[in-house]
C-alpha cells in the first residue's frame, strides 16, 4: 500500500528554518534544558526527556499507537535497553557510554550509483521535509521485542532526491567508525565500521523509515543519533544507527553481522517465526514489559506491506 | 560502666589453648565460605524484593533476562573457584585447602542448577517443546545441558559414601570430569555472546591458567 507522503518539493520554502535559526532553536533548547534539569530534582543519567530537544510539527501517520495493537514500550526502557556495540556489548552500556556523544555537527558521504553523491549535512538531508510520527513494533534477533514511537522521514523521498540511477540494485550504510567518541570499537566485536544494507525496492518501501526521533524527541544518543535506520519488518540489526554513509551499488553489500557469523545473519534477516536460528527460537518473542512470551508475527506484522516484494523467493534459503 | 568493663575484662583474658587447624576451618573458614558463597544468591533475593515493591527496573528493562545471565554468571564463576582449588594447593603448599573443594564444587552445581531452573521454569516457562527444541537444536544449550548432566552426577557422588562405595581410584577418575564441565560452561558463555566478546575470553583464559597449573605440576612429579 502506498501511503502519500509531501514531497520535498511539496515543502514551501517559507517553512524551512534557516539553519542559523535551527541552531539557534537547538542551542536555546539545550540551554533551557540543562536549566530545567538542573531544577528537576533526581533526574536520571543518560539523555533524558528534559534534555532532548523536542521536534514539533509532526505528521500522524496510519501508523499509531492505536493501530499498532499493543502498548508503547515505556520511554526508560526503549532508552536504556539498547543493543549498540559502539558503545559496549551491555544492554546498559549505550545508555552510560554514549552520554557525551556529540551528534552535532553531522554529516553523510553519498556515493555509488547515483546522480546527486556528495557529502550532505544532517540539515540538508532532514529538513526539506515533514517530520512523521510512525508507531513500529520492533523485534530484536534475540527474541525480544518494543513497540516504539518514531520520528522520521520515509527512506524512499531521501533516496528519490539522491536519484539513483538505473544499475543501482542495493543501498549500502555505514556507522560512524570512530573509537574517540564510541568506545566500544576499540575493541574488534566487530568488523567496524558497522555495516548493512537493504535491497532497492525494500529500501524504498513506504515502511523503511530515515529516522531521526523517537517519543517526539531527537534521538538519544544510545539509539543512534543523530541519524539511523528503521526497517520494521526486519530483525533489529538492520536498523542501523548513527548512520555517515550511503552507497548506491549494484552487487549485494556486505553486512557486518552476515561477515561475523554468516550461518546465523543472513542479508534480508526478515522477522520469520518459522525459519529456525542456531541461537535463539525465532517462534516467539517476549515483549519488554511483559512476562510470557508471545508467537511472534510473519514478518513481524507486516506481511500486508511487505510480502509482495519476496514472491517466489525462498525465505529459508534466503534467512 | 559494668558493661564495658566486663568487655574489656574478657578481651584481657589471655586465650589458654590456640585453636587448632581443625577447628579453625570447621568453624570459622567454612561459615565465612558458606556466607560469601550465598551472598550472590541473597543479593539477589534483595533485588527481586525490590522489583515486587515499588522499584520494577531494579532488575533492568528485562529482568527475565537479568536473573537467567545473573546466575550463569555465578554458576560459571563457582565452577571455576572449585577447580582452582587444588592449582592453589599446588601453588601455595597448603593441603588442607582441599578440604574447602567439595562445597564449593556443590555450590557451583548450586548456582548451575538455578540458571538451569530460572530458563525452564521463567524464561521458557515450562514451554517443554520449546525447552526441548533449544536443547536439540542450538549448540550453546547442548553444551550447557551436557555440563548440567556432568555436574548432575559429581554432585550426586560427592558424599563420603559414595566415595567408599565406588573406591577411591574410579571415584577420582569419575571427579575428574569437573575439567571437562568447566571447559563445557566456558564454551557455552562464548557460544551465547555475539560478535567476539571480552567477557567469555576472560573467563576462558583463566580456565586455561588453571589448567596449565595442573599440567606443570603433573610433569614435574613425573
């Protein structure tokens, strides 16, 4: 189903902040936050909702904590329950190591097959277009699972104004690779930088979300400020965070989890209850919150959207 | 004040006889191991008290998960604190060390049993066919399950009784297949991390140290 979403065109230019006055906004904010939180008595460590700036203006989309059927997952675990090795292996590392991460300035090198590559800044990339709210379930690979309130822009306008070209099968991504300010890769978990990558038509699909905020806020920084994936209907790791690079290619990329242990990742990694992992039963899940687990869904509920672009393949040859 | 002076009467007392060894381990050394080896468990009893009144993220966004990593951690950690105690006799001469081993080899099947017991009866909630499918299908639960066995029948043999009754020499044989649970326990840590961790490589290592301890001392007797 394709969901009519405001080109960049469609933006006026009057609504566009200058990026002086952006700046200006965000600085403001911070300031009155670090105020605010000062004041807050007992306030928690991490980014907190006192300290993230707000994004306003955002667009309700079908996809809503109505239409999700379950409840959010409380913002103090969706930010303090993260798997994001640049920051340590502990479920509680981002939260305590990414603290004085700094997601500003930013930029992402676009390259491959494209007609626009070049080196664009997080403004330039963010704000010709309208802000959406979209209400994901999130399934992790290890069998647990969030429903999340993003913030973000659909992948597929990004890409339309990056325009591919026509030898172009497959968008490739990159997390920063900087072990200064993400001390987790100084040690080699894994191969970094962290890589993934989806094929075109998944990438332009109207789910795949270019991410930017979760519960209204900017991204905190343990979920992958300032940029990040979301491909709902794929297990977590897909989802890339803190995104420096994109790549038009026309041949597969690699896949940091595939590289590690192939047998276990493979390139789609859809959500798929019946397709076995050597490590975790995928049949089920335990929502965060909740005690019993529960079946999990063929492509974690969103076979509606999504199954047509995998006819006739194999999803067990194809894991 | 009587009270005080009465204290420092008694501190004055001149003990007549020192405690001998015996009584030394019986009655100090083995409470005091008896007290740390629970504290694991009472801290977390201490949590989950917690959690049921009024703090639920004592344990985390996912305290499922907390408790089954909270006990392996421990059952790993007791594994290798019984095997490293006859390295230690080697290394410090001091034989009636060996005497501390057996409880803290039952602790260490103390704690392996709740982990196994916190996946059954909390993570897997008594899901048999699920419990069953782990067991057969993914390694690192094999492995696990294959030291539980292991640990299952150390612990069951480890009376005097039994040592009588199956003889000292087959008694030891079957003893020292501990090695083989602690190579199983540090394998199924580093099959469960992902990526390569820091965590089960440490605990790896030390395996080996104590190993290797052995072994030295196994050649230079010869």
């Amino acid at each position: 189903m394709l969901i009519r979403t405001k080109k960049a065109s469609d933006v006026k230019s009057s609504e566009i902040t200058p990026k002086s006055l952006f700046d200006q906004r965000r600085k403001f904010l911070k300031t009155a936050a670090i105020a605010g939180a000062g004041l807050a008595i007992g306030s928690i460590g991490g980014s907190t909702k006192a300290d993230a700036a707000k994004l306003p203006n955002l667009t309700k989309t079908r996809w809503n904590a109505k239409t999700v059927g379950k409840d959010l997952t409380p913002y103090r675990s969706v930010t303090g329950y993260n798997n994001f090795y640049e920051f340590g292996t502990g479920k509680t590392d981002p939260i305590t190591y990414a603290k004085d991460f700094e997601p500003r300035p930013w930029a992402i090198k676009v390259d491959g097959l494209c007609e626009n590559p070049g080196t664009y800044s997080y403004e330039d990339l963010v704000n010709p277009h309208k802000l959406e709210e979209r209400v994901y379930r999130f399934r992790c690979v290890e069998a647990w699972s969030m429903v999340v309130p993003w913030v973000g822009i659909p992948l597929g306008d990004i890409i339309k104004r990056l325009s591919p070209t026509g030898d172009a099968k497959y968008v490739a991504f990159e997390t920063l690779n900087d072990p200064d300010r993400m001390p987790g890769q100084r040690r080699r978990v894994l191969q970094w930088p962290y890589r993934e990558g989806l094929r075109l038509d998944e990438a332009m699909n109207p789910l795949t979300l270019f991410t930017v905020g979760l519960y209204g806020e900017e991204l905190p920084n343990q979920n992958g400020a300032p940029i990040r994936l979301v491909v709902p209907w794929k297990y977590g790791f897909k989802s890339i965070k803190s995104i420096v690079r994109i790549s038009f290619t026309a041949k597969q990329p690699p896949t940091s989890w595939n590289m590690s242990a192939p047998r276990e990742y493979g390139f789609y990694s859809n959500v798929n209850p019946e397709v076995n992992h050597p490590r975790w039963s995928q049949a089920k899940e335990r929502n965060i919150g909740e005690f019993l687990k529960k079946p999990t869904l063929m492509l974690n509920g969103y076979e509606e959207e999504v199954a047509a672009m995998y006819a006739g393949m194999d999803m067990r040859k194809n894991f | 004040m009587a009270v005080s002076e009465s204290w420092t009467a008694a501190l004055a007392t001149p003990i007549i006889r020192p405690m001998s060894a015996n009584t030394l381990i019986r009655r100090v050394l083995k409470p005091i191991i008896w007290g740390l080896s629970l504290a694991p468990a009472v801290w977390l009893c201490w949590l989950g008290w917690q959690v049921l009144h009024g703090n639920p993220d004592t344990l985390g966004a996912n305290p499922v998960e907390y408790l089954n990593r909270y006990l392996g951690d421990w059952a790993l950690r007791f594994l290798l604190i019984a095997l490293s105690v006859t390295p230690l006799r080697i290394l410090t001469g001091w034989a009636q060390i060996i005497r501390f081993r057996r409880l803290l080899g039952l602790f260490a099947f103390f704690y392996v049993a709740l982990h196994l017991a916190s996946y059954i009866g909390v993570d897997q909630f008594f899901d048999w066919l699920a419990i069953w499918q782990d067991i057969v299908k993914r390694t690192y639960i094999t492995i696990g399950m294959a030291a539980f066995v292991l640990l299952t029948v150390l612990a069951a043999t480890s009376t005097k009784g039994m040592i009588k009754r199956l003889g000292g020499k087959r008694w030891n044989g079957l003893h020292k297949t501990v090695y083989a649970a602690g190579l199983l326990g540090c394998i199924h840590f580093f099959m469960m991390r992902k990526g390569v961790q820091l965590e089960p490589i440490i605990y790896g290592g030390i395996l080996l140290a104590l190993f290797a301890v052995r072994g030295f001392n196994g050649l230079r007797r010869r």
